[in-house]
C-alpha cells in the first residue's frame, strides 16, 4: 500500500504566518523606545544608538529582518508542499493509469 502525504490545504487567515507574530515587533520596540524616551544620558544614548538601532529602527533591523526571513521560510515552505502535493498527485494518476484502475 503505497504512503500517502497529508498537507494542510486550510487558507491562510490574512496571508501571515502563526510563527510570525505581529506583536512580537511592537513590543519589543514600545518598550525599548520608552526606555529611550523616559531617560537621559550617555548610557541611554549608548542603547538607542548604536545598540537598539541594529534590533530596530524605522522598519529595518534585526527584529524586521528576523520577521522578514520566518515569513518568506514559510511562503517557501507552502510552495514545496504545493509542489510536493501536486507531484504526489501526478504519481497516483499515472499509477492509475499503468494498473487500469
């Protein structure tokens, strides 16, 4: 009995991904910019620029680029298993054919 693959076929709910968050982004940046805003010096000077600027700073940085790379691993990922599912089912059609079924 040959295996069969089950893929989620479901839509997707507003295009996003479950392992990329929306709210992971604005948290983390709220509370770094309050930080930043509500305090003065040279140590909080330090952290806004050059160290929280490289996490985020006007939709770039690493916190964006992090979410950037998990949307387009899973846009990827949909891709192979629409490729596989449909590979699959060439596979069956043509076993069907070859046994007459």
């Amino acid at each position: 009995m040959p295996t069969r693959m089950v893929c989620d076929t479901r839509p997707r709910r507003g295009g996003t991904s479950p392992t990329t968050s929306k709210t992971s982004r604005p948290a983390a940046n709220t509370s770094a910019r309050g930080i930043i805003e509500h305090n003065k010096g040279e140590a909080i000077s330090a952290f806004d620029d050059p160290y929280w600027r490289r996490y985020y700073h006007q939709k770039h940085g690493w916190l964006q680029d992090m979410i950037d790379g998990a949307r387009d691993m899973a846009k990827s990922l949909d891709q192979y298993a629409d490729a596989v599912h449909h590979a699959v089912k060439r596979l069956e059609h043509a076993q069907d054919e070859n046994f007459g079924f």
